[in-house]
C-alpha cells in the first residue's frame, strides 16, 4: 500500500472511531439536559467543559496562545462560526434526545451533514477541496436517507405493535408524539 492509501485508511479507521464516540455525545447530552433545569444551561456547561480541556491541552502540548498564519482580520468571516454550529448541535440535542432517543437523532444529524459535506465538496466551499458529485455519492446519501426512514419507520411499528389499542395510524403517531413531548400542548 502506498503512503496516501495508508494515510487514507487511517483516516477512515479514526473517522470511524471518532464517529463512535460521537455517538455518544447525544445521549451524555441529552442526561445533562435531564439533569439541568434549562437546557442553555447544560449547553453551557458542555462548553465549559470542553473549553477548559482545550485549554489545558494547548497550555500543556506548548501551543497556546493561538499563532496565526495569516492576521485574523484577512480571514473569511465564516471561519469565527465553527463554535456557534457547535452550540446548535448541543443545544438542539439536549432538547431532542431525551425525547425522541440517540438513534433517530443521530441518523438525522448524520445524514443532514453528509448531505452537506456533498455540496460543500462539489463547490469546493468553506475551504473544501473540490471534489464533484457523482452518482455514487448520490446512492449514499440516498442510502442514508433510506436507513432514516427505516429506523424512523422501525420505531413507529414497534411502538404501534406495543400499544394495540391504538387502531390507526393517526392515533399511534398522535400518541408516539405526545409520549415524545414533540405533540401540540
């Protein structure tokens, strides 16, 4: 195997890793959210956590404060928002996740990124390499799509076929949302 192809491996061996990890995150979340009588507040203390271990790592590896390669005021303004996106992706899981569970939340996350990562790849956006859509990353977005629907579809029989006295599907759905605390109140 050649230099790139091995680097391409171990990119995909620690992606992996990292996305089980991340996988993680929703549920840690969504018990902090539990846990916290706002979920702001629990978002907040999310970041502080990580904040602080940031902190003491590039204190700690000799790379703090931050050197820039160019003066801040010659980046794109999109480059300061990366935090921000961090903050709705907490927040919106310590909302959901009690509610609806890690697995349909995460696939929806997942999928919504991949969606995304494909149209910021083929313009090349926010500092991507170009790399033009095709139809087979076009099959795993649409695949992806399909494992939402069926993990969401998976959910609503298991929970109809746990309810029986819910005859239609309006009423299983009614009642699944209420359950969830996503019904009208």
């Amino acid at each position: 195997m050649n230099q790139s192809a091995t680097f391409l491996v171990v990119a995909i061996v620690v992606g992996l890793l990292t996305g089980c990890l991340l996988g993680t995150q929703p549920s840690i979340n969504g018990a902090l959210g539990g846990a916290v009588k706002y979920p702001l507040q629990a978002s907040l203390i999310s970041f502080i956590t990580g904040t602080s271990l940031l902190l003491v790592l590039t204190i700690v590896s000799g790379q703090f404060p931050p050197a820039f390669v160019k003066p801040p005021s010659e980046l794109p303004w999109w480059i300061w928002f990366g935090g921000a996106v961090g903050v709705v992706m907490v927040s919106t899981s310590l909302f959901f996740v009690p509610r609806i569970g890690s697995l349909w939340w995460f696939a929806a996350v997942m999928t919504g990124q991949t969606i995304t990562a494909l149209f910021l790849d083929h313009f090349g956006l926010l500092g991507n390499p170009r790399s033009p859509i095709n139809g087979l990353r076009i099959l795993g977005v649409v695949l992806l799509l399909l494992g939402v629907f069926s993990i969401v579809g998976a959910k609503y029989l298991e929970y109809k076929r746990t309810h029986p006295a819910l005859q239609s599907d309006e009423q299983a759905s009614k009642a699944l949302d209420d359950e969830s605390g996503l019904g009208s109140e």
